[in-house]
C-alpha cells in the first residue's frame, strides 16, 4: 500500500513502539481511510498485497487481542494532535450499541473543538446499561494522566453523571464542572435541612429565562452522601406535564461562572456529533462485530488517531478552500471531520500516485499546529 512507509516515520516520531506495531497501525489507518468503514474482514482485503486475506484478518486479531497498549502514550498523542491550546472544555458521555443480544458500551472523555470532540481517554463496560461513579472516575483518572487538572475551564456532562462520589471526586480534584441533573432531584437549602425537587424552582422561569439559586446548594445522594454546589435553572420550553424532563435544564456547576455555565454546557453536544464520526458518518465502528471489552477499546485507539487526523486534513482543508457549502436547511453539507476524510480517501484511492498532495496532509499529522498556520 502506498506512503505506509511515511505515516510510519510519523507514528514512530511520536511514539516510539515497536516498528513492526507502527506498521501495522499506518496499514491499518491508510485501510480504514480508503474504505471508511471498521469492518475487519473488508480492512484485511487491504491490509498488505500479496498476502491472503485470512492471514491479514489473523493480524489483524492479533493485535487487538494480544498487543499491550499504552493508553497513556496515545492519549498523549491525541492531545498533541488537538489544533487547539487550554484551558480546555472535557466532555464526558456514553455510547451504546448491540451486536445481536451483546451490549457494546464505551465511556469516554474528549476535548470539545470547534463543533466536535477529540476523543483522549476512554473505557469499554462489561456490560450494558448507565455507568458507574467508579466506571466515571476511572475514565477520568486516564485522562488526568493526559492532560493537567489545572487546564481544564470546564468538564461538562449528562444526567447520567450525577453521583455523589462523581460529583465529590471532581471537587476533591479541582476540576470545574457543569453537570445536569434531572428534574426531580432534590436540593436542600442545608446538609439537614429541608429539600426540593429542582423543578419547583424551573417551572417559575418563563422560556428562555435562567436563575442561579442562592441558598438551595445541597445535592443528597445515597448513604447521606452530599456535596456543595451552585444551582442554575432554565427553561428551555413551555412543554406539558408529559414532557416536564425535557422543558427545563438544571444544572450543577462548580467554580464556574453562571452567566457562562450555559454555554460552556452547550459544547456536551460535541461529543455525541464525535460519536456519529467514528460511528454512522464516519468509520462505522459498529460493523467490527467484535464485542469482547479489551479488543474493542484498542480497536477505539486506532479509530482516534485516524480521526484527528481526519479533522485537521479538514480544517486545513476549510482555510484554503473556503467551508462546506450550506444546504437549503443552513447547514453545511459536510463537516470538517467529512471533509477531511473525503481529501484523504481521494488521495489514498486513486491510482496515480499524489506525493504532494498527501505529504501536506501527512504534516498536518506530524506537527498539527504548524500545518493549520501556514497561509
């Protein structure tokens, strides 16, 4: 396959592993940029000409079942490859699928970026379901090994994240934070004083109008566990009894400032539209079929690093060339993240060489920020 040679120089640069390991990955990247899609089976076709199919399947296998990776040395290179400097905006969430009655279930932490998230430390659940507060503070231990405490503005999160312990766990560790809660949890005005449902409190907002609370900061969970935060409440619609969950956002902040609380919140979104990328609109992670934990998270791995490669191709691509051009509902057609995978596929599919043309690109993933400043 052609130019495996120079994503391996690139990899090896900023890694360091075994050089046998590194290209394997750039074949593997340079396959899943050719065909779009993490199908195994489709992927090993591709892998090394010459060499049979089966064979290339088994190495395929065999790295995502035997390699011992070092999740820290690429979250640390995810990073790096973040055209972007802190204080940063960490949004953590959830995505599930199933492969027949098997859940797949991977908790992540990403940096938010210009509409979407770099994925920096994740985990892959045994089983189905909402995460644990110990699942959560795991996740966010990796990424704390990645990236300092300090550089965070903000770590924002879903109803899902609402434990005491994960709520305790962020104070203790200095990481300011907007969560949201749902609309009947309790807020208390004191440890043991009396509490209500924060959605008392919402529903004397009019639609689009938000409140800091003043004195009802107290957050009970179980075993009498509570923490101390600031409460906002907004209304987002006029909605009915039946869709109360959905009128209001309620959320839980910590040395955050109310009037930027919402905002920040906002950038959430940007995790779930990475989600689609390495899903739905991008690498269509769910056709692996593979479901075993520890094989799923190095497959993950590999899949990050071709995405943020993916979207500085694409945001230079968007400097020189102009944006997307927007459809007739205003948005643009293609994402920066489409963008860039639709530049790479071309130079990596067609049948005359582009050495040019794909060592540009191949800058953007050596030194991201030099490629993004050139004029």
């Amino acid at each position: 396959m052609q130019y495996v040679r120079s994503i391996t120089g690139v990899l090896s640069d900023h890694l360091g592993w075994h050089r046998a390991r590194l290209k394997f990955m750039a074949r593997f990247t340079a396959g899943l940029l050719q065909l779009q899609t993490a199908n195994l089976w489709k992927i090993a076709v591709s892998l090394k000409a010459g060499v049979q199919d089966e064979s290339n399947h088994r190495r395929i296998q065999r790295f995502l079942s035997d390699y011992d990776l070092d999740f820290t040395a690429l979250g640390s290179l995810l990073v790096k490859l973040l055209p972007q400097t802190p204080p940063y905006v960490a949004v953590v969430d959830r995505t599930e699928w199933h492969f027949g009655e098997t859940p797949v279930n991977i908790l992540m932490v990403g940096i938010a970026h210009r509409g979407i998230a770099f994925p920096v430390a994740w985990t892959v659940l045994p089983k189905g379901g909402s995460s644990r507060a110990s699942d959560q503070i795991e996740v966010l231990e990796r990424f704390l090994a990645v990236v300092d405490a300090s550089s965070i503005e903000a770590l924002v999160a879903d109803r899902e994240f609402i434990s005491i312990d994960w709520i305790q766990c962020l104070q203790e560790k200095e990481i300011p934070f907007a969560v949201r809660l749902r609309s009947d949890r309790h807020i208390g005005l004191s440890p043991e004083g009396p509490s209500l449902p924060a959605r008392m409190f919402a529903r004397r907002c009019s639609v689009g109008q938000e409140e800091r609370l003043e004195d009802w900061n107290y957050l009970s969970g179980a075993n009498g566990k509570q923490a101390e935060v600031d409460i906002l409440v907004r209304r987002i619609a006029a909605g009915g009894k039946d869709s109360e969950e959905d009128s209001f956002l309620i959320l839980a902040i910590w040395k955050i400032d109310s009037s930027k609380a919402t905002s920040l919140y906002r950038q959430r979104w940007e995790i779930e539209t990475m989600f689609a990328a390495l899903k739905s609109r991008g690498y269509r992670l769910e056709q692996t079929h593979l479901t075993e934990p520890d094989r799923i998270q190095r497959l993950i791995g590999l899949l990050s690093v071709a995405f943020a490669w993916t979207h500085i191709v694409g945001e230079r691509r968007a400097e020189r060339e102009g944006l997307p051009p927007k459809k007739a509902h205003g948005r643009r057609e293609r994402s920066l993240f489409r963008y860039g995978m639709d530049r790479l596929q071309s130079i990596l599919t067609t049948p005359e060489r582009q050495p040019q043309a794909f060592f540009a690109c191949l800058t953007g993933l050596r030194s991201p920020t030099a490629f993004l400043s050139r004029t």
